[in-house]
C-alpha cells in the first residue's frame, strides 16, 4: 500500500474512532446509564456529570498504562528472572552480576561526572545568553542562532562533533576543526597561556562554586534539625550527602589541576580526542552542552522578562551595580526556573544515549547506564542484567520527577 494513501487511512480511522468513542460513550452515560428523565433527573445529570470527565481521560489512562506502566512491570520482572534457564525467577543475582562488572561502575561514574557538569554548564551559559541577548538590539536574531541545535536530533549533533574532532595521519591535511586549532600550538608562551594557566583557572573556579554550594548547603544546619530548625532530618540526610558528593567533586578538581599543570602536550601530532580517558566524556558532554543552552536560554529568557521592573529600579535606586542587580536581585526572584531546567536537564543527562552510542559506543571508558543497557540488553541478549540496569536508571530518574511535579503543584497552589 502507498505510504501516503496508508498514513491518511490511519488519520481517518484515529480520529473516527476518537469521535465515534466520546459520541458513544456520552449517549451511554445520559441515555443508558444514568437518563436525564424520571423522578431522580437531577440526581442522574450530577452523577452523569462527575463520571464524564473519566470517559475523557480513560483512553490516555489506557495508553499511559499500556506504554509506561506495563514496560516497567515487565522489566522489574525480567530483571529478576533469567533467559539461560527458562524465565525462572533467580532473584537479585542478577542485581549481583551487574554490580560486580567494572563496566557497570564506570557507567555510574561516567553518569556522575555528566551529572555535575552538564546541566551546570547549560544552565550558565542559558542564563547568560538569556541576560545578554536581552540587552542588545539584534538579540532575537543570536537567540534564533543559540536555540538552533535544538531542533538537530542528538544522532545529527553527534555526527557533526565526530567531524570536529576528526583525525587524520600526521603529515596530511586535518579537517577536524580541533586538530587543526591543535597544530598551531608549538610549546611556546602562548601556549602554555591557552593549554595550562586557562584550564587551571577554570578548574579552580569550578572549585571554588563547589566550595561555595557545600558552604550554602551546611549553612541551614546551623540552626538545628527539626521543622522549626534548621533543617529537617530527610534534609540534612541530603545535604550531607550533596557535601560529600561536592567533596569529591572538589579531590578530583585539584587532581585534573595537577594534571594540566604538570602534563606533558604531544606538540605537532594530531590526536584522536574520543579516545583520551577522563577527558573524552567531556568533549562528548559538549554536545549536548550545545544542544541544551538553548532549551535553558529560551525558559530564563521568559523568567527574566517576567520580574517586576519596580525591584530592578529600587536597587538602581540604592546604588546597586550591574552584578549585584543582577546576582542578588535577579537570580533570586528567578531560582525557582533555575532550578526546574536544572532539573529538567538532569533528566536528559540521565537517559543520555544517543551521543554516547554515535560517537564511541562506550569505548575508552565513555560507557554511560543507558548504553550499557543498550549492550546487554541488544549485543550480550541478557535480558536479567540489561533489566536490571534499566531498574537502576528508573530509580535515579523517578525522585527527579516526583520533586518537579511537587514543586509545579506547589506554585500553582
């Protein structure tokens, strides 16, 4: 059957039967089921009336039910079953497998290290897009530019950075934009400029915005563990852990600083960039840097644009400066959309596949959970541990979730 004379048949059925379905069903329930007639009508058209908006949400109830809540019912089963003995239930040795394989933990650290630095950076460089496009007079026109990645798929993103980072034998012609900027570099003042003292300084400011977040974190404590504290105890259980996390963020900090410091730069060859460990996961990362600026620039633009002008003018007013407006009088009043792209964008992190799988397939330690998955599920055919790691990403992703709904009620309450 021709695509097109296939794709209007399934429009005229689609939206037939959505028709004939809210048709039928509303003549049932006021005919049939509870009929507007006889001594209890009032009562009827009531009850007609509060089962009504059901019969509207029983088909995505349905459509929910069969797409997310079946396939999570299934993989939790599988994930405790094995596929070598006939489906028979094993228990958690599968949960075991996975967590005595090393590719497995240098997914989960793989995973934290996208955690930390990309939704930080697309936050930032969105935020900053966001304040600076808004003070200039062609800024709808670099904000169409800087939202532009968005709409290129994560494989398409993937194969234009796979030709920036391109590789080719030394002694010809690089047409990867970063080899060629590479080359140019000969071991001079300006090079240690570009390639040590700038990577360091970024790492130290890194650094020191982590000091800074744990310094904020431990600040509520102060006052006591309770609800009329500081704190209460579900908080301080994830403060403490956010702090040791920032610890750790901080140790690897002043080694990566070592590191570029110290490090000897193979000057005048070309290197191949996704196969450098630790550092390839972040030119994988810029990626989806890329992709994600723009969702980040579009939603703090917006948030920006709504803060009343009557607070920005007070602190002028006072003498308050551009920066001081800008970090202690906008961020505040903005936090809360801060945080929900952060968050949003975390959950992107979480999932991330597409770039990993396009551009090194989990070779050179880039493996991330949903490739792994990917592998044992569809490569290694087992289902238990692919199962098993799909659990681990489902529950990574569900408190996420369950914080944003909480947090969308809560303002609209």
């Amino acid at each position: 059957m021709n695509p097109a004379l296939q794709a209007l048949i399934t429009i005229i059925i689609g939206v037939g039967g959505c028709i004939g379905y809210f048709y039928l069903s509303n003549v049932f329930v006021d005919r049939v089921l509870f009929p507007a007639k006889g001594e209890h009508a009032g009562r009827n058209i009531n009850r007609a009336n509060m089962i009504r908006p059901w019969l509207f949400l029983f088909p995505a109830i349905v459509a929910l039910g069969l797409y997310l809540v079946y396939p999570v019912i299934a993989s939790l089963w599988l994930s405790v079953t094995s596929r070598n003995a006939g489906g028979a239930f094993v228990g958690l040795a599968n949960y075991e497998r996975m967590l005595g394989e090393t590719k497995f933990w240098e997914a989960i650290s793989n995973n934290l290290l996208w955690l930390t630095v990309v939704p930080a950076a697309s936050t930032a460089f969105g935020l900053l897009a966001a304040q600076l496009t808004d003070r200039i007079s062609w800024g709808n026109i670099a904000k169409s530019l800087i939202f532009m990645p968005m709409a290129i798929s994560f494989v398409g993103a993937s194969v234009i950075f796979k030709l920036v980072y391109d590789t080719r034998p030394a002694g010809e012609e690089q047409i990867g934009l970063l080899n060629a900027l590479w080359l140019s570099f000969d071991g001079g003042w300006g090079t240690v400029l570009v390639l040590r003292v700038l990577p360091a300084l970024l790492l130290l400011a890194f650094i020191a915005f982590v000091v800074y977040g744990i310094y904020q974190l431990l600040r509520p404590l102060s006052g006591g563990i309770g609800y009329h504290g500081g704190s209460s105890k579900f908080g301080v259980v994830v403060r403490v852990a956010l702090t040791l996390a920032g610890l750790w963020l901080c140790y690897r900090g002043l080694i990566s600083t070592y590191s570029v410091l110290t490090v000897e730069y193979p000057y005048g060859q070309p290197q191949t960039w996704l196969t450098i460990p630790f550092w390839n996961n972040f030119f994988l990362m810029v990626v989806l840097i890329w992709i994600q600026t723009g969702f980040a620039m579009v939603i703090l633009s917006a948030a920006l644009r709504g803060i009343p002008e009557e607070t920005i003018e007070a602190a002028v007013i006072d003498g308050a400066n551009d920066f001081e407006i800008f970090f202690k009088i906008k961020i505040p009043q903005i936090m809360g959309t801060v945080v929900v792209v952060w968050t949003t964008i975390t959950l992107v992190v979480l999932k991330v596949f597409d770039i990993v799988f396009a551009m090194t397939n989990g070779q050179w330690e880039t493996q991330v959970l949903a490739n792994y998955m990917f592998d044992k599920l569809f490569r290694a055919n087992d289902w238990g541990v692919g199962s098993a790691s799909a659990m681990v990403i489902m529950l990574l992703v569900l408190p996420i979730l369950i914080w944003n709904v909480y947090n969308a009620r809560k303002e609209m309450r």
